[in-house]
C-alpha cells in the first residue's frame, strides 16, 4: 500500500470545488459523472481515507470542546447508493459521545399533526456535536413530490389539485429560511447527494436478491420506486438547485465506487471543520490557578493516604 507521506493527490485539494453545487446554479444530473474516481484506484483509497479520519478526530475533539458550533451533515440518495455505508466507514472512527445519527422513515401520527419540519427540527444536533440526518427534511421535497398522495392522504385539507409549483416553492422558501437560521446561530450544514448510476442500482439489488445474508436489505417496493426513477432525478435536481446556498451547500458525490465516495465525502468534512479555524479552550489566569489548587489538593490526599 502507497505510504500518503509519499504520494501527492493533487485531484483531492479540489475535491470540495468540483462537487459543490454553487448557489444560484442549476444542476442537471445528467451533467454529473457517477463513477467518477479523480484518478485514484481502490488501493490507494485506504490510506487517504485513514488519513482523513485521524484528522476528522482531532477536529472532532476541537469542535466538541470549544462548544461554538455544531455540525449538521444530511445524507440523501437513492436506494442502494450507499448512505449506511458512507455514514459507517466515514464516520465509525468518530467518538460517539460527540456524534449523533437520525434515520428518518415514515412519519409518525404525532410528527403528522405538526409542520413537515418539526421531527427534523427536534433531532438537530447541540453546539460541539456532528449530527447526521440519514434522510432528511428534504423527503418532503422529494418522495413527496413523486408521490404527491403522501401529502393529501395525511392532510385532507389538501386535495390533489392543491399540489402546484406554488406549492412546492413555498416548501424550497420554507427549507432555505429554516437552513438559513439554523446557519445564523453557527450550525454549519453540509448537504451530500450520493449520484449512484441506474445500472449500478441494478447490481447492487441483484447482490442483495443472490447473497443471503444480504436479503434482508432488499424489499420489493425498491423496484416499485426504480420504475420511477426519471420523475426522482427531477425532483432532485429541482430541490438541489432550489436549496444549495452558500451557507447550506449541496455535494453531488459520484456513488458508482463506494470506496471514492467514502473518501470524498471525509475530505468534504475535513475540509469544512478545518474551514472553522477550530482550537481547543485555552484555560484563563484563574482557571489555571484553580487548576494547581486542585492539583494539590489530589497530591496532598495522596501524601495523607501513606
């Protein structure tokens, strides 16, 4: 394996620029290659994501004990594109008192009778924490739009004429206000879409159907939603360009080859904490003078205990 003291990636240093989906853009997917790799081979991928990760904990440990910012990271895809993985092998070496995961899945009879943003709003995480949101607020703009009946089967105030443009550019208004808050009052956002191909869909739920121990993971409704796939990538590429803002950015991450995904994904991360300019507290005059008392104190209990 290639020692990374001793190998340049230069393809890496702009990992963040070519993803982002700058503000005021449109994003097409068709424009977005899914197995695109920067010119890395799975080999060399093990290191730099090890490298990434040994730096992601120390920034971890620097956000958590200077408790200025938390960090918000919204994982959404289509089935099979990786997002349990990703989150696995991205964030596994993170410590666990300071990150948080949310999967969010049907929406409860309680989480119905309130706006589409409040079970959302309950798991963001506090100031020092990585919070990660698998799935997000942004079903609402995305399932619910292939699926406008989710909506009017849940709300019979609505009907299904009541579902227009307006009425999806009030829920795009609705996100960026809530993001832009958020933002405000310093949770940093970062947002990946994970591009994964048709085809490559295609071998991912095939291994799931042949491998048994993987069964579990395959469901029949995933070919009813593939049928759908066109009125999905619209409805992507309607909510990405609506919502990527400079202070809540869109990543759209190539998802063909798990192992490139991982690491750009970590890199993103490291990138944007390093961004914070993050240090751990140093202690003021009296705190350190309460320390040495201390610190006799726990010598002077030791003496008396001989």
């Amino acid at each position: 394996m290639h020692n990374n003291k001793q190998i340049k990636y230069p393809s890496m240093d702009n990992i963040v620029k070519k993803f982002k989906i700058e503000a005021g853009s449109d994003f097409l997917v068709k424009n977005h290659e899914t197995d695109y790799s920067a010119g890395l081979i799975k080999e060399d991928s093990y290191e730099l994501l090890k490298n990434n990760l040994d730096e992601l904990k120390v920034l971890q440990e620097k956000l958590y004990s200077s408790n200025r910012y938390s960090l918000l990271i919204v994982f959404q895809a289509m089935d099979a594109a990786g997002k349990d993985s990703a989150i696995k092998h991205v964030m596994g070496g993170i410590n666990p008192q300071g990150c948080e995961v949310y999967s969010f899945k049907q929406p409860s009879t309680q989480e119905l009778e309130h706006d589409f943003l409040w079970r959302h709003a309950k798991a963001l995480p506090q100031k020092g924490i990585i919070g990660i949101h698998n799935r997000s607020h942004y079903e609402n703009v995305l399932v619910c739009k292939v699926h406008p009946n989710l909506i009017t089967n849940n709300d019979d105030r609505l009907m299904q004429k009541d579902i227009d443009e307006n009425f999806w550019e009030k829920r795009y208004e609705s996100i960026r206000n809530f993001e832009k808050h958020l933002a405000r009052n310093h949770t940093v956002i970062i947002k990946f879409f994970l591009n994964v191909s048709k085809n490559e869909q295609k071998e991912r739920f095939l291994d799931r159907i042949n491998e048994p121990s993987k069964n579990w993971k395959f469901s029949p409704f995933d070919i009813k939603e593939r049928k759908k796939w066109n009125d999905y990538m619209q409805a992507y590429e309607h909510a990405i360009t609506e919502t990527s803002k400079d202070y809540a950015p869109w990543y759209v991450i190539p998802a063909d080859k798990k192992w490139f995904s991982r690491v750009a994904i970590s890199e993103i991360i490291k990138q944007t904490l390093k961004s914070l300019d993050l240090e751990i507290p140093n202690l003021t005059k009296e705190e350190l003078k309460e320390l040495v008392s201390c610190k006799e104190e726990l010598l002077n209990e030791a003496k008396a205990s001989e």
